[in-house]
C-alpha cells in the first residue's frame, strides 16, 4: 500500500505484545506460547486513512512468543480488492515501567487489483517501540524496496508516533516522513476499550502537505472487535 498503507498496526502490536514476556530461560518449547487473534472491523483502518474505502474488513494473526522476548508471527487481512498478509520477527521486554520491541516486517499483497502499480506494493519496516509508565513512542523505518525483482524501487518512507494511554483511553500522533515531502500528513487518533474485545477509534488528519489528503477532512469513526485465543 504505498504511500498510503503502510501499519495497522495496532491490532498487530497489540496481539504481540500480549504475548510478550521477558526472562532468562532458555529456548525450550515448555516455555514458548502459541496464540492468535481473529477480528473484523468496520473498515481497514491504517495510520489515519480508511483503506477500504467505506468496506468492512476482516482479519487474524498466528503468533509465537517465548520468554527469551522473542517472537514471529503472521497477519492476514481482507483490503479492497484483495488480500494482505504479514511476516514479522522481533524481540520485546520491559524493565520496570520501561517496556521495548523492535521488529522487522514484511507487508505482502499476492492477489490485489486495487492498484496498477502492484509491483510497487510488496514492501519492508524495522520498527522500534519504546514504552514509559502509559506514554509511548514509535519509530517505523523503511526498509529494503518498495516491489520485488527488476521493477522494485528504494522505500524511503519513514512513520512516527507518540500516545498515551490510561485505563481505556489513549491517544496517539502519528506523522508520515516520506521521500516526496508533499505526501506528509499528521493525523490524531482518540481510542477507547469498552471491552477486551471491543474497541472505538475517532481519527482525524490535522495536518496535510501539498494538499494531498485535502479529501480526507471528516473524521474516521473505527468499531473493531476482535477475539484472542
């Protein structure tokens, strides 16, 4: 999803860091675990912008985690016109009220039409998360090309996000740093759990340069409901 997509991926962090544990032990399958997610949501939500362009979406991860902090998994979803799926590896821990993750993904998407660019679409993140008694910072890094093979281009996109986060509330900033600097844009996002499994997100795009997101100015209401198992 170039210069659009990109994650998620709160649904994606969230299923992994709950399965995140730090420790000492060594690698044994007595002291790894197993799990996933399987959710649906009334639209593909994404670093402030509506993928799916009004159509619900319906997603799920499978996800192994060991005490180590070392974890891999992989995310699939429906998106307009296709499908995505997501391989992803890193390592997480806290100490105290300081927790970390950092990750390498690779976002794929096999079948979609949306585009006409598909070989453009294919593309790689390092992410880096750092977390401070309910604050939170992010880095997203790209990574590798934007596309595979001969046709592939250099991804220097970057993402960034600050939040906060109290009980059932958050907020969180997120800012795209792209190599062409008129795609940049800010966007806001005030999310509340009502439920483990039920989840509200009100976001809205503050900032915009060149005028590229100038058809995004209502603000985007998100219902997800997802499960854990």
């Amino acid at each position: 999803m170039k210069h659009v997509s990109g994650i998620k991926k709160t649904v994606l962090a969230a299923s992994v860091a709950a399965t995140m544990a730090a420790g000492l032990a060594a690698p044994s399958i007595a002291v790894a675990e197993i799990s996933g997610t399987a959710g649906v949501s009334n639209m593909y939500f994404w670093r402030g912008v509506d993928l799916t362009e009004g159509n619900a979406q319906v997603f799920g991860s499978l996800d192994y985690a060991h005490s180590t902090g070392l974890y891999a998994g992989v995310w699939g979803s429906s998106e307009i016109g296709g499908s995505e799926y997501d391989l992803y590896a890193g390592y997480a821990g806290s100490l105290g009220d300081f927790s970390y993750d950092i990750a390498y993904v690779d976002y794929n998407y096999p079948n979609s039409s949306t585009y006409t660019q598909d070989e453009y679409r294919d593309f790689q993140e390092v992410i880096l998360n750092l977390g401070f008694a309910g604050f939170s910072a992010a880095g997203y890094f790209g990574v590798g090309d934007y596309g595979r093979g001969d046709d592939s281009v250099d991804n220097e996109d970057n993402y960034f996000t600050v939040g906060y986060s109290y009980d059932k509330y958050g907020i969180t900033v997120g800012t795209w740093d792209f190599e062409a600097d008129d795609a940049n844009y800010t966007h806001v996002d005030l999310s509340y759990a009502l439920t483990d499994e039920l989840g509200f997100t009100v976001s809205k795009i503050v900032d915009s340069e060149g005028g590229n997101m100038d058809d995004t100015d209502d603000a985007l209401f998100v219902v997800t409901y997802a499960l854990s198992f």
